[in-house]
C-alpha cells in the first residue's frame, strides 16, 4: 500500500513516494492521508494506457482514503507516472509506478490420468480359419490376375476379400 500525504507541511502540501512498484494483474492501492481540512485532489497519469484503464479522477478528501488503480493481467514491465494535483492546481506532485513482470507459478506436478486398461480379448486361431483362408485366397487370384490378365480373376479377388472384411466386421460386432 502506497501512502500519500496532504496537508501534513501546510495547506495543499502534498507528500509521495518517488516511486512504487507492482506486478502485473495486482492492484495499486493508494492510501491518501489528509492531515488538515477537507480538499479537493486530482490523480491523473498521461502514460498509464499500456499498464492500465486508469486516465483522472477527481477526490474529496476528508480524512483517510483509499483508491486502488488495477494493472492489466497481461501489463509488460515498464513506468508510468501518476501526479497528484491539489489547491485547483495549484501544488501538484508525482510519483512513478514501476510495472514488474508477475512471478510465474509454481508448476503442479503433471497428473498423468491412467490409461484405461484395453480388455484383454484372446487370440482365437480357430474362428480365424476362414478369415485367412479367404485372404489366401485373394492373395492366389491376384497373383493369377498379375500373370494371365483375366479380369474375372481380378473381380473373385476383390470379392474374397469384400467377403473377409464383413467377416471380420461381423466377428468384432459380437
């Protein structure tokens, strides 16, 4: 918490720091310390686009108050300026805010989520038989096919192994 002074050294005297700092995504937050009577002050900064949404506000100050200035999530490191003006302009002071880089987080430990576990299906040479027979099969009429260029032997090819793939679709649907 950054702490400002008025009136404590005389009418509209008006005490800051040289300079603060924060990080990105924190708040500013000015405590502003009247030691006198009530008074009018301005905050204005000319700079501060890039770091914040913040540009002027006027305030009435009686007695202690507070006014926070929010620094961007995704601000970069860099200064700014924010003067304090009272007396309707007359004494006027400023201060920088330096913008720190936000400290990276820790990094959690990965959780690996378990891979679930395929069930084990058993390798059946027996309800195969037919499966690969009929990819034998194809294998034979497309070599016949290669050598002789009989088209019918090309189509019984690719019929036997139409024929398998539905078996084997059918086997896995059971």
């Amino acid at each position: 918490m950054t702490e400002i002074h008025l009136n404590r050294r005389g009418i509209n005297a008006i005490e800051v720091p040289d300079e603060v700092e924060v990080t990105a995504g924190s708040d500013l937050v000015l405590r502003i310390v009247n030691h006198g009577s009530p008074l009018h002050i301005t905050l204005a900064s000319s700079n501060s686009s890039a770091f914040t949404s913040f540009f002027h506000e006027n305030l009435y100050v009686s007695g202690d108050e507070e006014f926070a200035v929010p620094i961007r999530e995704n601000a970069y490191p860099g200064i700014f300026t924010i003067e304090v003006i009272a007396g309707y302009g007359a004494r006027r002071s400023e201060f920088r805010v330096i913008v720190r880089e936000r400290a990276a987080p820790e990094p959690e430990p990965a959780v690996v989520p378990a891979a679930p576990v395929a069930p084990v299906v058993p390798f059946r040479w027996d309800s195969s038989i037919p499966i690969l027979a009929l990819v034998a099969a194809a294998l034979v009429f497309y070599g016949l096919w290669l050598i002789y260029q009989v088209d019918l032997l090309n189509a019984v090819a690719f019929a036997a192994l139409l024929v398998g793939v539905i078996l084997v679709w059918l086997r896995q649907r059971s």
